[in-house]
C-alpha cells in the first residue's frame, strides 16, 4: 500500500528534515538522552552516530523506503536509534506493546509484515515465536547496552558508515502505532513526519521547550504519550530526555527530586500522579524545579489534582489520542488553576469542535462528541480504509470522546462515549462519578461501569480498590455519593478488588471490569 497522503491540488510536498542531524551538527556535545535503565548517556553527536549505524545495518539487510521495523522492548535510547534510522531510511517503525500475548502480537505483525525486530532480552521467547509465526526475518536482541549483545554489534560493525538519505516528506509515514483494540482488532495508526512536525510545534510553544529542557519520561516509548509527550518535541528543540526504563513511583520521585537530574518536564496520565501522590516519600520531595507537569490521556480525578496543587505544582491538562500526534488541546498554565478540570483550547495548528447527534456545533455546557482537524491528524490505518472511512467526517477526525465547552471556549473532556452508560434514560459519565468517589479517604482507585438493570436498563457498579488497612460499605458510599450528586448517578452498588486493571501506560480497562463483572452470564440487578 501507499505510504503516501495525496494533498490538496497546488499544495507541494514539505520535505522531512532531520532534527538529530541538525542538533549533531551544531552542539554535538549536548546530552540528547541519559538511559537511567542502562546507566548510559548520549550527547547528539553520539546519537546521530548511532543513527547511521543502525541505518547502514537495516540498509545492508534490504530494509528501505516503506519497509517495516518492529520493536519488543522496554524504554531505552533504542526507540530513538530505530525511529530516527528510519527516518532516514524512509523506512516504518512498529512500536509494539510488551504488555500483549504472543496471539494478540502475531495478529500485528501478520498485518503489518516488518522485515527486522529489535526486542528486548526479557522478551527473547515471545520474538523467536513471533519470528517463526510471522516470517519475520533477522532479530536484534537489545541487552542493557552491553557491547556483547546482537543490537549493538550490529551498531559497532557500521559505524561510521551511513544508509544514505531517502528524499521525504512530510506525508511519509514514519510510525505505524496500533491502538489497544478495546472496540475489536488493533488498527495500526500511521504517523507521519508531519504530524511529528507539527506535533513538535504544537507542544513546544506553551510548553516552553528549549535546549535547556530535561524532560523526564516514565511513560512506555512504544506508546504516543511516552514517544510524544514530549520526548519528540524535547528532541526537536535540542533538550535532554531522562529515560525511566518501567515506572516505579518511588524511584521517578527520586529522580524528580534529585537536583542533579535537573528535571524540569514531565508527563503522565493519571495513574503515575496518583501513585507518586500516595508514595510516603510525595510530601518530602522536592518539585521547586518542575516547570511543566502535563497530564492527559483519560479524565484526571480532581483529588489527584488537588493533592499536587497543594505541594505547588499544578497539574496542566491536555487532550490527544494516537492519531492526532497526540496534542490537539492544551491548559495554558496561567489557567491551570483558574479551570480546574478543563483541557484548555485548541492548539496553535489544531482545530477543534464539540457536535451533537445531528451533526451541529454545540452551545456552552452540551454535552456532544468532540472533533479535531489539522496538519496533526493521521491520514488513517494501515491497511484498513474501512476504520478510515467511519474514523473521518470530511476533514474531521470524530474521537469518540464526550465533551463540553464553557463560554469562554475552554474545553473538557467528559468521558469516552463507549464509557458511558445510560440509567433510566439518562447519561451517566462515569469520570463524574469517580471524581467524588475519590473523595472517600478509604478509596485508592476508583472506576464506574455500567451493568444491566430490569428497571433502569443500567445501573452504576463502583468497583474500589482500597488504601491498607481500610474498608467500606455499600451504604458509606451511597450516602457520600448522593449528597453530591443526582440519585440516577450514585452507584448501585460496590465490588471491592485488590488492584484495578491497567494497561502499560496506567489506563484503566474498563474492558476487562466489564467481562469480569457483566460478561454474558451476569445476572441483572433491578
């Protein structure tokens, strides 16, 4: 298939520029990456020799314009080498879930055919299944950066040699990224060198990117939150990224703390927040220097806000998803505390609108479906114009995502469409009904689902996972709940769990709560 975007008729193509190349060139001693996994650093002169090295490696294999590499692997300067090395390639990265089974792999790699997979030594079974499974050529087995290991052999027998510079554009694509599948089989996400661009523009301006940036990621790489939010941008502005190879929230408070690490951007969903903020060491840690805290990614519980406000760092909220680069909306921080709960506005080069079931632009505080358009949002799916064609209305990307705007035009993300659930007639979002259950001081993580009723059609389901040492009952909760909100939102009842279901970068799957505590033999509550 096309690699390709067609554009609009007098438009030319934008040609790819190389950023490490640019950076190498004009401060080749500045530190591009410090891999805490590996205890390595590099500076962009190291990076960019890593670069050609690899790509003279994939060159020799055969691997060019509009080929396939995959990657298996934990957070590493490895996501760079092989990004950038096929930037210059022309060649496509699959970054792949570590977190997925063999079966769930095969089925994206038979679709998406890479001709190389570089994997990390913890996954060396699951690659020489899905090598044999897949007819997946050579493997490069990465191994804490030990010289001894396939995927730095490879590196160390090119270096200093190069696989040329395939003439790009901006509609190439560069990524392919499949989406976790919570509605049916993965769809591979393409990503362009433009949406990177623009990506890079779109997040560096309000979040005051520059060459003395530290951003430190805990995010996985093979996800766009990780990748993007804002490893890319930092890279592009010629700044430093801080690499957390898995999260722990007592070791990426050591780090945020540690003024050695000079930490000052960071990103998360939720969930890293929320376990930073209940970790004992939270409340003694230095944040002076944090300049940019973003969240994203789902609805952030006001508690979780809150709780970081109060130790002097404001939670900036965005909004973006896999095929919009990520960022299209953006808090400005001179608003964090003045709209509390909103993801900002459009950004510079995004546009945004929120449209009810006709297919009208809402008014302030409607509830609708929130769309994007831009020179961020992918041209579609590897290999499926079926989930293009129903992605896309015109121009416009439909996200599947329920929001509203106030009267000023600040936005807020409600919930996810497939999330909500409607009680006698009305809809109920269940980030609303979160927030004010993680108000209960007993409660460490809080999700709503919704479960078939014979009166009300669905009722509420508040499964909790408790602090040490707590409990609750059914009645304590119901009671908090409706003093604070309407009777057709307040739970139906409670399932109390030990954990709740995450996937690698911290969102709940509500999936996995629902085939739990619905599936098809569940009997229905009146």
């Amino acid at each position: 298939m096309s690699t390709m975007v067609s554009r609009p008729e007098g438009h030319g193509p934008v040609p790819a520029y190389d950023w490490i190349r640019h950076h190498a060139d004009n401060r080749a001693a500045k530190e591009a990456v410090r891999d805490l996994g590996s205890d390595r650093s590099f500076t962009y002169g190291d990076l960019d020799r890593r670069i050609d090295a690899l790509a003279a490696y994939m060159a020799s294999l055969g691997i060019g314009r509009g080929d396939r590499v995959a990657v298996l692997a934990h957070n590493g300067v490895e996501f760079f080498d092989v990004q950038f090395a096929c930037g210059r390639l022309g060649a496509i990265s699959v970054l792949l879930n570590w977190r997925l089974t063999v079966p769930e792999l095969e089925y994206i790699l038979n679709d998406s055919a890479p001709k190389l997979m570089v994997y990390d030594v913890e996954f060396a079974a699951s690659a020489e299944k899905l090598q044999e499974l897949c007819s997946i050529g050579p493997l490069l087995e990465i191994d804490g950066g030990k010289a001894t290991s396939t995927y730095e052999q490879a590196i160390a027998g090119f270096d200093g040699q190069n696989g040329g510079r395939a003439d790009l554009t901006h509609d190439d694509v560069v990524t392919i990224m499949y989406t976790s599948g919570t509605t049916g089989l993965p769809k591979g996400a393409m990503i362009t060198h433009g949406m990177n661009f623009w990506n890079c523009v779109n997040l560096g301006i309000p979040g005051g990117l520059g060459f003395d940036t530290v951003h430190f990621n805990v995010l996985p790489l093979f996800h766009t939150g990780g990748l993007n939010c804002y490893c890319n941008p930092v890279l592009h502005a010629g700044g430093t990224i801080v690499l957390l190879k898995a999260f722990d929230p007592g070791e990426a408070l050591g780090v945020i703390g540690d003024p050695e690490q000079g930490i000052t951007h960071f990103f998360g969903v939720p969930a890293p927040y929320q376990f930073m903020m209940q970790h004992p060491d939270f409340a003694t840690t230095d944040l002076s220097r944090l300049r940019i805290a973003g969240v994203g990614g789902a609805p952030c519980a006001l508690a979780i806000m809150e709780a970081w406000t109060e130790r002097g760092v404001s939670l900036v909220q965005g909004f973006g998803m896999t095929e919009t680069s990520p960022a299209c909306i953006f808090l400005d921080p001179g608003d964090a505390l003045r709209k509390v709960g909103s993801t900002g506005k459009p950004l510079l080069h995004t546009e945004a609108r929120i449209v009810n079931e006709d297919g009208d632009d809402c008014g302030p505080d409607e509830v609708g479906e929130l769309w994007v358009a831009g020179p961020n949002i992918t041209p579609g799916y590897w290999n499926r114009p079926d989930a293009t064609a129903d992605a896309f209305e015109g121009r416009w990307l439909k996200t599947g995502d329920a929001a509203r705007i106030d009267d000023e035009g600040f936005m807020y993300i409600v919930d996810r469409w497939k999330d909500m659930y409607i009680s006698g007639g009305e809809n109920v979002y269940p980030a609303e009904v979160e927030n004010v259950l993680y108000q209960l001081p007993q409660v460490a993580e809080a999700a709503i689902i919704g479960i078939p009723s014979d009166r009300w059609g669905e009722v509420g389901l508040a499964v909790l996972a408790l602090a040490p040492g707590e409990s609750i009952e059914r009645t304590e909760v119901q009671e908090h709940c409706a003093s604070r909100l309407a009777k057709f939102k307040v739970p139906s009842d409670i399932a109390i769990v030990d954990a709740l279901p995450r996937n690698a970068t911290g969102k709940v799957l509500k999936r996995e709560l629902r085939d739990r505590f619905v599936g098809a033999d569940a009997p229905k509550v009146t």
